[in-house]
C-alpha cells in the first residue's frame, strides 16, 4: 500500500510508517498541488492545513483511508468521501491535554492582560497602574462541549479553584462539572471556553444573542474550531465592553488576515491555531497514526 503525507508528522512516527507501508511525503509542496498526487495512493495522512474537499476526492482512485492527526474533522468532506468508500479516522485523545493547557494560558494571559504587558514594555512603557487584572480564584467557568479537552480543562481550573459547569447535549452525567443548559451557563458563567466540534448544529452556537445573555465582563476562550463564534458578535462585545477579554487559538477565516478587526484590541490573546503544537502532543498523534495504519493493513 502507498501512504502520502500531507502535513507535517512526527519523524519518529514517519519512520515507524515506512516500515508498514511505502510512504510519500508530501507535506512541503505547495496545497493546490495535492490532488495531482493523490490518484494512486491508498492512504492519506492530513492535519489540519490539509482541506481534502470534493475536488481532491475526486481524483482519489484508490483512497481506501484518510486519517486526520489531531481532534476535528470539519477539513475533510467526510461524507462524500464515505460515499466514495473512502475510512476516515482521526486521533481524538492525542492531543486533548495540549488543548487544555494552552486554554488555561489564554484564560491567565487575558485575565492579567500578558498580551498588552509584553507588547508595551518592548514600546518601553511602564504601565503598571493600566493592567489592574482579574483573580481567577472563586470564579466560575463555563464549558461549552465536555469531551476530552473539556474534561481535562475542568480538571485544570478546579486545581486554581475555580466552579465548574458546563453544557453538552450527549453529556448525561459529569464527575467534573455540574451539568446546566446553555442559557444557564451564559448567565452564570464568568469564563466561558468552548471544546465543541465544528457542524452545522454548532456553527455560530455563540452570536450577540447568546454574548449579550453573558455577564458584564465575561471572559470568552476559543480553542476548538473558529466558526462556533460568529466573529463580529465578538467584536461587538469587545467595542462596548460587554467583553472583559477574549482568548482565541482558532479563526473563521485562517490564516487570518493582516487587517483583521480582532487585532486592533489590546484586550485579546491571539495564538496561529497552535492548540496541538507541543512535541508530547505530536509525538502521541504520530504514535496514534502508526497505529491506526497498521491496524488497517493487518485487516
């Protein structure tokens, strides 16, 4: 079987890969060049720079599996490549404590404005008296979505002492959150985080409605997936403070534009989809990936 490489994977795991399967690295050509090599292959290894759409499934002759190394799915057509006869996986646990840790340092970054500190102090200011910031302690955290990343955030923010609670429709019963609806959580919540997969049920699940239903003040963090929050409803609650602050990893449009609204605030955290960069992270994708490759080859 042939395998090709899309993005960039952990080398440990590329070697491991060749050792199952003939392997094609192709993570350094430019994207739009992709489906040419795409027609022989038998199996695809993607992150999430990789858009495997209708048009690049259509050149796939013998695509039997595509695996996306990392937690959502939403840059693959799954679908239409199921209808095609086409397997897609995914390595939902790999990185789950990566993403949770890179959404406390949002929460600290903007709850005592890190962001502005560091940008300021290279301007050579001193502005001590300006950056008054925010305790997390005793305050409470809404989590929107309690898979495995919400579960390890709420591990995470009950350790700074923080309430938990949280909303997730196929949640049932939680040992780390107390379970409410979506109304109560924006109302009670001083901190909201989301950790949902990006569908058509939780595209723009966070608009001006649901913002102006939050606190005065609210912190809002987004590590999962940039079309859960409709994008001017936060630059809405930013512009009249209804918004203390906003910490996002992930965007509606990526790379996001030089000229983009939300870099012209001095109250955000802003970080180039990195929720899964971290060596221990990679390392388990890439163990993950070789692992579902030789389970499919042994079939």
């Amino acid at each position: 079987m042939k395998l090709i490489i899309a993005d960039p994977i952990d080398e440990a795991a590329k070697n491991e890969l060749m050792k199952i399967v003939e392997v094609e690295d192709l993570s350094d050509i430019p994207k739009d060049e992709l489906p040419k090599y795409v027609k022989d292959a038998d199996i695809m290894v993607v992150r999430s720079a990789t858009k495997v759409r209708r048009d690049m499934i259509d050149q796939m002759q013998n695509m039997k599996l595509i695996i996306r190394g990392g937690v959502g799915i939403d840059n693959i057509d799954v679908e239409y490549a199921r209808e095609k006869g086409i397997e897609v996986r995914n390595t939902p646990a790999a990185s789950s404590i990566t993403v949770a840790e890179l959404t406390i340092a949002h929460m600290l970054a903007v709850a005592r404005h890190i962001p502005y500190g560091t940008q300021s102090l290279k301007q050579g200011k001193w502005e001590k008296k300006k950056l008054k910031g925010i305790e997390l302690y005793g305050k409470t955290v809404g989590i929107i979505g309690l898979g495995r990343i919400g579960n390890e955030v709420a591990k995470r923010v009950q350790a700074l002492g923080m309430k938990v609670i949280a909303y997730d429709p196929y949640v049932k019963e939680s040992a780390v959150a107390k379970l409410v609806d979506l109304d109560t959580l924006l109302k009670e919540a001083d901190i909201i985080t989301i950790h949902t997969p990006l569908t058509d049920e939780t595209h723009h699940l966070i608009g001006r409605k649901e913002i102006e239903k939050m606190k005065d003040g609210v912190i809002l963090i987004n590590t999962a997936r940039g079309g859960v929050i409709d994008e001017s409803a936060i630059i809405w609650g930013l512009e009249t403070g209804k918004i203390y602050g906003v910490g996002l990893d992930v965007y509606e449009q990526e790379p996001l534009p030089a000229d983009h609204p939300l870099l012209k605030f001095d109250n955000v955290s802003l970080t180039p989809h990195i929720g899964a960069q971290t060596a221990a992270a990679r390392k388990r994708i890439g163990q993950e990936v070789v692992k579902i490759v030789r389970e499919f080859v042994s079939k």
